[in-house]
C-alpha cells in the first residue's frame, strides 16, 4: 500500500503540472453545472401559461414520470435526462485524460525501466496509476453534483421538478455508477496509453468509452428508454462486472516483460 | 555475487521459429564479491538484455542464475532490493525536481530514512545546489549523475551500469568514472557494460567480451598476454645484426626484429630474460638508451575477438 500511495503522490504532482489536464478538470466541471442550472432557469416558466403534460409533445414514456405535473415541468425533466447523463461523462473523461498523460508521459521520459527495477509489483504499479486517475476523477464529479444540486435549490423549481432531480435514480447513477465507470474508462485508458505514443491520441481513443452512454442518450432523446431506478440498479451490476473483468484481465496482460518491451 | 548458468533470451519477432532472435545464447560466468566486471561488446550485442535479465526486468528463455545469492525467477524481489540499476537510457520525471525524483525511488526501495539517504546521494553527486530545481533543466551529466544517485539510493550491494558514460561529455565521464571507482573501493559489486574499451581497461579487473555469446573473459593484463605474448623494444645508439642473433640465442626469447636502431623482442617473461638481454647487449658494446614494454591496447585485443567472430559466423 505505501507503494501504491508513492505512485499516486508521484502522478499527481507530475501530471497536474500538464495544463491541458487542469483544463479538463476544471473547464468539464465548471460547464456540466452550469448547463442545467441555465436550463432549469430558462425553461422554468418559458411556456407561460401552464397546459397538461401531455400537451408538450414528449415521447410517451416520459408519461409516468411527468403524473400531475404542468407540460413545463414536465420538459425540464425530460432536458434534465439529457444532462444527468452527461454529468455521468464526467467521471469518465477526467480519469481518462489523466491516465492516458500519466502512462504515455511514464514512456516519454523513460522512467518505465527504472520504476520496474524497483520491488513495486505490477498490480500496486497499475493500482497506483489507477488511482491517480479514479479518485479526481471521483471527487471532482461528486463535487460538481453537489453544487448542481445545490444550485437547483436556489433556482426555486416546482417540487416535483427537485424530487425528480433528489431521486434515487440520479444518485445511484452519480454516486454509484459514476465511480463504477470511472474504473473501466481508467483501465481501458490505461491499456490504449500503454499502445500509443501521443498522449492526445490515447486520450480521444479512450474516449471513446463514453459511446454507450451517448447510446444511452440518443435512446432516451428518442423516448426508446426511460431510466428509473431498475434500470441504473441493473447497469450498475452489469459495469461492476465488466469492470472486476477488465481488472482480472489487466492484472494477466500486464506483467513486467509486458509493460517494458510492449508500451512503446 | 552473480553467477549464470547457460542464461539465454531469445526474442520471438514473428510467428515463425526461422525469425527468432537469439539475444543472449548460453552466458555462463561468475562475477565475484567486490569486482568490478566489465561486460564488453558492440551494439547489438546483447548487454542490455543480459542486464535486464539479471535484474529481474525481463524472464530468461532458458539457463538459470543467482544474484546476490537469490535465485533469478524465484526470488526477484530480494535481488531488486540488492540491486541498483543505470538504465542505458536513465529518464528523470522531467517535471518534478531532483530532490523529488530521487525521494520517490527512496520510497519504492522502502529505504528507511528517505531524506537522509536523498540528502546524502544529493551533495555526494554535487547536486545540492540544484536539488530544488526541476530535471528538465539539468544537462546530460547533470542528470547521468542523478541516474546514478537513484541507482545507488538503497545501498545495493551489486550495481549494475549500463554503459554509463555514453554520450557524455569528457568531464561528465571523468565523474562517472571516479565515482565508479569510489565505489569500488566501497566493496561493492559493479557490472559494467561498454563499448569504451579504454575505460574498461582502467575501472575493471575482469572483462568479458560478449556478442551474443561469450567470446572470453579474463583481466585486461591476462588477455593482452593471450593473444598476444609480450614484446619489450630496446632502443640502442644503432643496432648490429649479429646482435639480433645473439638476443635471439637468449632463453626465453620467441623472436626478434631490428627496426632502424630499435630491437623488437617478442619474450614469454620480460621480469626474467630483460636483464639478461641488457647484460648480452651490454658485453657486445651496444649503448642501451632505453627498454620499455609495446602494450597491446584492449582495443585490438576486442577487435580481434569480435571481428573474428563475425568472420566465423559468415
Ligand atoms: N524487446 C525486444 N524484442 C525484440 N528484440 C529485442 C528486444 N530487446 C532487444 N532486442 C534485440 O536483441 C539484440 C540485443 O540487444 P541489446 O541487448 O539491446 O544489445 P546491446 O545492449 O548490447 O546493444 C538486438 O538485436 C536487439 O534488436
Ligand atoms: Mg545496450
């Protein structure tokens, strides 16, 4: 474990030293919660007169969630969808630049031979790595949640508008699920970095573990999918579980011949 | 301190057997408590990888060896912790300073006073000036003697160089050198791989000369005298050709040449026919001006061995 703490304290005093990684970590935040804050400001009367919902044009299965509510309440829920799970790109893309400046940058400067030659094991080397990815990755989007939902209080939305957005559904998805993803975008960083030369290039390939949540998006945008709490319990136990395999598997791929001859 | 037995790497490149590369094929050889071993043999050679596999970075194919009396491939983590590496290529966490890049190695080596070894490292190397100074603002032999800072930083009692003066300016070289030298006199173990023959001669007791397979492996003196006999030159005021019959009548003597007023004898003990010689020369009236022995430099004796290997592998 004190290995594993050196690694970290060495990531983050090199990589947050990169000004690229600082932007990403304060620019995403800092626009995550300000775009639905200015949502719920601008659509918080904009229909005037307050008709039904069924009369604002929704897909059809925003009927259950939108029971009793006027047709503008019931449109910011369906916006606040959208962005709810853009807010769940976030632990997914602050890991993943970190990991990949991290690892490619551990390449540049030649440091790979050396580190190895230490007794660090391979797991508490890539757990550090790890680590010095998820945990900002982790905080920062728990921090941000925590002043959306600050923030949504003081706009002084209809109540059903702040239990829909104070349900268990957005908690489980950023509490839970938020972390869960920030593990696999954080491995899969970890093995496109350790393949690529241009940290820029790691980066926008590892991003590209946000497309089943664009997925996700597009399919609610289009009324196919309605997230409720069954649906993040069971995405929760199915990344889980990709997750615990993508580590199984780092932990084989990864031994010390691997990581000094293979990540060039 | 290390010894191997038939330690060989083969590099699979392709699918196919035809295209393996043979690294290191059956290195069998014993580097003693307190010597310092020079590991000779041009580009290509194999050093590298024979380092990588006594430190424990990469698995041998096949052969086994013991290294401060651990057993490679069983107990890798007791050999890292008793030894130190220079990487041929030694990067620096270019953005962090040398006091920090040192104090993270101290930390992964579970050294137990970490300031105090970083501190004593630092202004051993001549560092402590710049010790708050990030490494990408150091020069080349600034950060060759970081690197080995770093590689000594738990106290190893086997060290291992890997070519650690190339590309380094003279000066830079000369406090390598020295400090190879310092520790030498330390007690500690030292394998050291180079193409520069003249520091080999100079730091090593023993040198092996290595491409792909061990070719020989004696003292830099020994050597000489194996391939080449000894040969001393005795210049005289002018030279006599029935002193050359009379030189070569003397026992022990192999052969001579007159070369303008120089006698070139080739003898199997200098020590003993030398005064011998004298003596003859002297009774025959010859004026001796001056003896001295012709060295062979290491350099031929490893151009030798190397170039008749690649002819014997043609
Ligand atoms: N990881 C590797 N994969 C394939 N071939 C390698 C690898 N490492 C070294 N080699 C090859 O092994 C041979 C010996 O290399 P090396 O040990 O670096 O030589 P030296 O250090 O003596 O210059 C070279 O032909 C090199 O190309
Ligand atoms: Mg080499």
């Amino acid at each position: 474990m004190k290995h594993v703490r050196t690694i970290i304290d060495k990531e983050w005093s090199e990589v947050f030293k990169n000004r690229w990684v600082i932007t990403t970590m304060t620019m995403l935040p800092m626009l995550f919660v300000a775009m639905p804050l200015v949502m719920l400001y601008m659509t918080k009367s904009s229909l005037g007169v307050d008709l039904p919902a069924e009369s604002a044009g929704l897909p059809g299965g925003f009927g259950a969630a939108c029971a009793g509510m006027t047709a503008s309440e019931c449109t910011q829920i369906y916006l606040l969808n959208q962005f709810m799970i853009m807010f769940m790109m976030m632990p997914l893309m602050i890991p993943t630049t970190i990991a990949a400046y991290s690892i490619v940058g551990e390449k540049t400067t030649r440091t790979l031979e050396p580190l190895l030659a230490t007794p660090i094991t391979t797991i508490e080397l890539l757990a550090g790595k790890g680590l010095a990815a998820v945990i900002p990755g982790v905080l920062i989007s728990y921090g941000a949640f925590g002043i959306f939902l600050v923030g949504s209080l003081l706009l002084g939305l209809a109540p059903g508008v702040i239990s829909y957005i104070f349900s268990p559904i957005w908690l489980l998805g950023i509490l839970v699920l938020g972390p869960i993803l920030s593990i696999i975008a954080t491995i899969f960083a970890i093995y496109v970095s350790s393949r690529v030369s241009d940290p820029r290039v790691a980066e926008q390939l590892s991003g590209s573990v946000i497309l089943p949540l664009l997925l996700v998006m597009f399919a609610v945008l289009a009324g196919k999918l309605v997230i409720d709490v069954k649906f993040m319990l069971i995405a929760i136990v199915v990344c889980a579980l990709v997750a615990f395999g993508m580590l199984h598997l780092g932990t084989l791929i990864f031994d010390r011949e691997n990581i000094l001859t293979k990540w060039k | 301190m290390i010894k191997t037995q038939g330690l060989t790497k083969i590099f699979k490149i392709g699918k196919k057997q035809e295209t393996d590369l043979i690294a290191v094929d059956n290195l069998t050889l014993e580097v003693e408590h307190g010597e310092v071993f020079g590991f000779l043999g041009p580009n290509g050679a194999g050093k590298t990888t024979t380092v990588r596999m006594l430190t424990g970075l990469i698995r041998p194919t096949s052969g086994t060896a013991q290294v401060a009396g651990f057993e490679l491939g069983k107990e890798d983590t007791n050999i890292r912790r008793n030894v130190g590496i220079l990487t041929e290529s030694p990067g620096m966490y270019e953005r962090l300073t040398a006091e920090k890049n040192l104090t993270i190695f101290a930390k992964l080596y579970d050294v137990p006073d970490v300031e105090k070894s970083v501190n004593k490292y630092l202004s051993m190397l001549g560092l402590w000036e710049r010790r708050h100074d990030s490494v990408g603002s150091f020069s080349k032999g600034m950060r060759q003697k970081l690197a080995v800072a770093r590689s000594l930083i738990h106290e190893p009692q086997i060290l291992f160089l890997d070519e650690p003066t190339t590309g380094l300016d003279p000066e830079a070289s000369k406090t390598v050198r020295d400090f190879v030298e310092e520790l030498k006199t330390e007690g500690r173990t030292i394998f050291m791989t180079t193409h520069n023959l003249d520091e080999a001669e100079r730091l090593c007791d023993r040198v092996g000369i290595f491409q792909q397979k061990l070719l020989t492996l004696d003292s830099p003196a020994n050597l000489r005298d194996k391939m080449f006999g000894r040969k001393v030159v005795f210049h005289l005021r002018e030279v006599q050709p029935a002193w050359v019959g009379l030189v070569a009548g003397i026992a022990g003597v192999d052969n001579v040449e007159a070369v303008g007023n120089k006698m070139v004898v080739s003898l199997r003990d200098p020590e003993e026919s030398n005064p011998k010689i004298i003596n003859a020369l002297v009774m025959a009236g010859a004026d001796v001006q001056f003896v001295g022995e012709i060295k062979h430099s290491l350099e031929q004796i490893y151009l030798e061995m190397v170039q008749s290997n690649e002819r014997g592998q043609a």
